[in-house]
C-alpha cells in the first residue's frame, strides 16, 4: 500500500551508487544501512582521512558483528565491505552517484554549503537527501541550481535498529524525487512517513516537548538518575540514557530550533546548556557527572 502522500511509485528512479557526506556517528550508521539493504556502492566522503578512515573502520567492524551473529555469510560480508570506501575529495567518487545523503554538522549554512559544493559534481537527477533532524528542506534547498532533487530523509539512533524514517518534501521537491526517497526507504526496510517541512518534523518536535520537560524536572533539582529511575519500564531507554545516545549537542540544537519557531511552548535546559558547553558527551558516567544545580 502507497503510503500517505507518496508519488506514484513508477515515477522513481533506481539507486545504483550512493555517496554519504560526513563519516560521523550517523552517517557510518547510514553507510552500513545503504550497502547492506542496497547491495550496491557506498563511499563516505569527510574532511580528512582520520574521520573517513573512522568511518569505513566502523562499516566493517559492523559487517564483522554480522558475521559472527549468522546474519550474513563469508561471501556476503566480504562483497559488502568491497562495496563500501572512503574518501576526501568528492569530485571524482561522486561523478557517477544517484543519491547523496547528508549527515554533518546540524548548522543550515554547513549543510548549505555541502550541498552547493556536491551539485558542482553530481548529474542533474542525483538525488540530495539530507538527514537533518530539524531544519527547512525548503531552505537548505533555495540557493541550488537543483531544488527539486533535495529532500528530507531523517533516520533514527541507532539507524540499525529504530523503524521508522521520516520523508520530508521541500516546497520545490518534485514527484521523482520523492518517489525515488519512498522506493529507497522501502529498499532499506523502513517504515516511511512523509512528514510537513516544519522546525523539528513530528517525531523530535514531540521528543522535544518530552525532553524539555525532564530537563525542567532535572533543573528544578531532582537528580539525573533519579528521573531517569521514574521511566523504568515505562520507556524503551530512559530519558539522560537516550539523551546521551543521541548527542547532548543534537539534543540542545533540537530544543533551540523549536523554541525559536515556538518560544511558548519549548524549553531550553540550563543544564543542558552547560553539559554541552562541557563538551561532556553525557550527563553521568566517566565523561559526565555535572552537577545539574
Ligand atoms: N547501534 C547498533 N545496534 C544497536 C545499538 C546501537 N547503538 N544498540 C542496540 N543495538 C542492537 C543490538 O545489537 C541488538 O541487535 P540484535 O538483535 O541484532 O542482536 C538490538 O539492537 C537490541 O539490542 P539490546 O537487546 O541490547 O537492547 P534493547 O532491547 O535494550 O534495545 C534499543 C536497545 C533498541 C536502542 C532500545 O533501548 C531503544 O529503542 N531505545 C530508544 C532509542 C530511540 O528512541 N531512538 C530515537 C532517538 S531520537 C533520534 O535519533 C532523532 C534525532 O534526530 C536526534
């Protein structure tokens, strides 16, 4: 069954090589998740080899992980990691990619500016998906020669496991666009939703809401463990734990987007604040601990 709003699915057009910009948390998850559903080449591009070295060391570590659990055989595991390479220059990997996917740094002008660079290197129809978590396709998308081809493909952490991915359409994204985004998140075993180019989209828009408030509890002088304690069972993983698994700084970028579209009702963590500015990759354990008072 076509999901709500998708295009006719005859429109879309097949993905045969996938390009990944950024070789962090998400997009090595993205490369792992593009070649082993796809079955088809994968490079990460980043800004020096360190990162992209990371990146592809992660995909194969993963592959490895299979391996050993039974779910892909020798053969398999040696062809995925084949398929999968990394690299900093994107003129020359990127020449002959269908589909580009953007996972750097959650900031409108870095994403524009990737996305400027890579339409100088791709073909007209390449697809740009961006996995931004909160900000406008429309306006990511304004300033290219290509509008059209832009779309929102916002995946969940760990993208391994979390279901759903979420389908943004930019005021100018086109049918073939967004049929192709459709066809490719169903290739990859997603529950695909198209969603409104609004601040957050509805799932990190309602984790915002959720969010803010076990902030305000953290901030009002319950201990960390001690709210998180409150959602045993209640939740999948409770709030610090899955805040932490995110990224402090995703999280506190997440809550500023909404406040600034919809100051009434999001807030914004002092505490939060202060993890961040720490540069503390969590509330509690070796790297945590600040003291929410
Ligand atoms: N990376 C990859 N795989 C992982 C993983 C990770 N970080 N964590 C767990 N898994 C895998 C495990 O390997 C295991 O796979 P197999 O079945 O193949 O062995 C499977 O997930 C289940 O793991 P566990 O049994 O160890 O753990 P669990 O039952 O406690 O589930 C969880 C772990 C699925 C992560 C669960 O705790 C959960 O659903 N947490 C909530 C996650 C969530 O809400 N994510 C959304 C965050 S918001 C976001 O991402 C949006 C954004 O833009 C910022």
């Amino acid at each position: 069954k076509r999901p709500a709003g998708a295009p006719d699915k005859a429109l879309a057009r097949k993905v045969t090589k996938v390009g990944i910009v950024g070789a962090g948390l998400m997009a090595s998850q993205l490369a792992l998740l593009f070649v082993r559903r796809l079955d088809v080449p994968v490079v990460l591009t980043d800004l020096d080899q360190e990162r992209v070295d990371k990146g592809v060391g992660y995909v194969h570590a993963e592959i490895d992980k299979l391996l050993a659990k039974g779910r892909v055989n020798q053969d398999k595991a040696n062809r995925l990691k084949g398929l999968v390479s990394g690299a900093i220059d994107k003129a020359e990997v990127f020449a002959d990619v269908d589909f580009v996917i953007e996972a750097v740094f959650e900031e409108m002008s870095v994403k524009k500016s990737v996305f400027a660079d890579v339409e100088k290197v791709v073909s007209p129809e390449c697809i740009l998906a961006t996995n931004t978590s909160s900000l406008s396709i429309t306006e990511m998308a304004a300033d290219l020669e290509h509008p059209e081809r832009v779309v929102g493909f916002h995946f969940f952490n760990p993208v391994a496991v979390m279901p759903l991915l979420e389908i943004v359409r930019g005021e100018r994204t086109d049918d073939a666009t967004l049929a192709t985004a459709f066809a490719t998140g169903r290739s990859l075993k997603k529950t695909t939703i198209l969603v409104k180019d609004s601040p957050s989209f509805i799932v990190n828009r309602l984790l915002g809401r959720f969010m803010g408030e076990v902030g305000r509890i953290v901030d009002e002088g319950t201990p960390v463990p001690v709210a998180d304690g409150a959602f045993a069972g209640v939740a999948p993983m409770p709030p610090f734990m899955l805040l932490s698994l995110v990224g402090p700084a995703i999280a506190l970028h997440n809550n500023e987007t909404l406040h600034r579209a919809f100051p009434d009702r999001f807030y914004v963590s002092p505490a939060l604040e202060r993890v961040v500015a720490a540069r503390k990759s969590s509330y509690y354990g070796p790297d945590g601990g600040i003291d929410p008072e």
